[in-house]
C-alpha cells in the first residue's frame, strides 16, 4: 500500500469531521514524518508492519478515540504538547485566552513590571507554557487538582524548557496569600448531563475538567469571587467559558469588583474569553 493509497483508505473509511486529515496525522505519526512527506512522496509504499500499525490506528479512531490521544501529542500556539486521557485536548480557540492574556502581560512589561501569572486547572500545561514561552520573564505558576495532569504538565514544561512553579490542589488551596497581576483559567463550564458529552472527542476526556454543576457556572463562581484574594489592586482574571454564557460571566465580574470587563469572540465569532480587572472598591473609598 502506498501512502496515496493509505489516504484514500483513511479518508473513506473514517467519519469524523475531518476523515482526510486525520488520516494524514495518523499517517504520518506512523511512518514518524510530517505531513508534508506524505504529499512529496506519495508513491511510497508502506512496510507490512506500518499498514497494519496505520491499520489499526484508523479503527480506534472511527470508534471515536481522538487524534491527540492516538499520536500522544497536540500542537498548541505553534508548540507540540504531550496529551493523555488524565488531561483536557488543547483546542485551537483557547489560543485567545493566551492572546489576550499576553496583551496584559506585555503592556505590564513595559510598564516595568515582570507579572506574576497564575494558570488554574492547568491541565497538559499548554496555557501556561505557551504564555511562558511568549514572555520568558513572567514568574509562571500553575494549579491542578488531578497529580496525574500535573505529571504531564510538568513534562511539557521540561520538554520546552520553561521554568513554572507546578502546585497540586483545588484552584487556590496551594496558594494561600500570594498576589499574581495575571491569573488565566479554562475551567470546566459544561452543563452535567449536557448531551455533547455523549458526542466526539470528550467521550475520552476527563469529566471533571468539562462540567460544573446544573448550569456549568459552579467552579467560575468559586474562581471569580476567591480571585480578590489573590489578585494586586488592577490585577487582570481572564476566563475562558461556554459560548452562551457571556451575559452571565460580565454580570459575575460585575458584581465581584471588577472593571473593563470585555468579552472575546473566538474564531467561529463565538463568546469565548470573559476579562476584567480587579479594583478594590473598599480600598479606594
């Protein structure tokens, strides 16, 4: 079987939304090339040991079992990430939480401050390691409940040579008393028993990192009110969220002391990303 070949078997026989390129990730995961190899060389023809592996591959994946957790990797901002089923798949749109955040970040840089950044429910790590990566002089710090995202987080890290300070707890347990000009968060905000939990990629990934409570705002309520405790006075919390609950997240803001709140529509011009900064109304009077 040659590699044009292998593609047409790849993209006839699975049905997920994107049959063809799947097949070349998975392709070119199995001949350990990328994928401009498979279109230089498509009259290559596969060993019998790489078709069957290929093979195989395609039938996990036309059960529903994702890319990421197939290849053992996901890129996030232009930097590769190693993914299990202990962690969230990096997603494409949760690169405009790190947008803005590097926006605050940046302007805090030239403001003469080096930030304090705290990533909450770090996950694989992508968040805090793409925001580490983009500004190597903030003091970068991330929580996670579960010991065996961390282990991944911390290996991410490690692979792109990042320093962060890596903590185990519920969001900000570990942190008792510290102050951070920048705290970023994708938490979870699905609704319980939502039916897209039955559909896709999140059937294989972990369900305390989607739902939150019987209408997905239980862990960002928690996350916006402790916030004052952990935030300088003008300190900015940035959230990512669900696409129909930015009427909720700026009232949230709202009523917890913060201002220029703002929202940030994602690639398909969903609400994605909730901001605001910190302003302690009691300290001003």
């Amino acid at each position: 079987m040659t590699i044009a070949e292998a593609l047409n078997l790849g993209r006839n026989t699975l049905t997920s939304e994107s049959p063809l390129l799947d097949a070349e990730i998975l392709l070119a995961y199995t001949l350990d090339k990328d994928r401009t190899y498979l279109f230089t060389w498509p009259e290559h023809e596969l060993s019998a040991q790489q078709a069957e592996h290929f093979s195989e591959l395609l039938k996990k994946r036309q059960v529903g079992v994702p890319v990421a957790h197939l290849t053992g990797n996901k890129e996030f901002w232009g930097l590769d990430f190693k993914v299990t089923s202990d962690t969230l798949i990096p997603r494409p749109d949760t690169e405009i939480l790190v947008e803005q955040a590097l926006l605050k970040i940046k302007q805090l840089h030239q403001d003469g401050l080096n930030a304090r950044v705290l990533d909450l429910g770090t996950g694989s790590g992508a968040i805090i390691c793409a925001l580490k990566h983009e500004a190597p002089y903030i003091e970068a710090l991330a929580v996670d409940l579960q010991p065996a995202a961390l282990t991944v987080a911390k290996q991410n890290a490690e692979q792109h040579g990042l320093s962060i300070d890596f903590r185990t707890g519920s969001w900000f347990e570990p942190m008792v008393n510290a102050r951070f000009e920048v705290i970023v968060s994708n938490p979870p905000y699905i609704v319980e028993n939502d039916p897209h939990l039955s559909q896709g990629d999140v059937r294989f990934e972990p369900l305390t990192a989607l739902t939150s409570g019987q209408d997905g705002l239980e862990d960002i309520r928690t996350l916006i009110s402790e916030s004052r405790n952990h935030l300088v006075e003008g300190g900015w919390l940035l959230i990512e969220h669900g696409f129909d609950q930015e009427v909720a997240l700026q009232k949230l803001f709202a009523d917890n002391s913060f201002e220029q709140v703002e929202t940030i529509y994602d690639y398909g011009h969903n609400p994605r990303v909730t901001l605001g900064q910190y302003k302690n109304k009691k300290d001003s009077r």
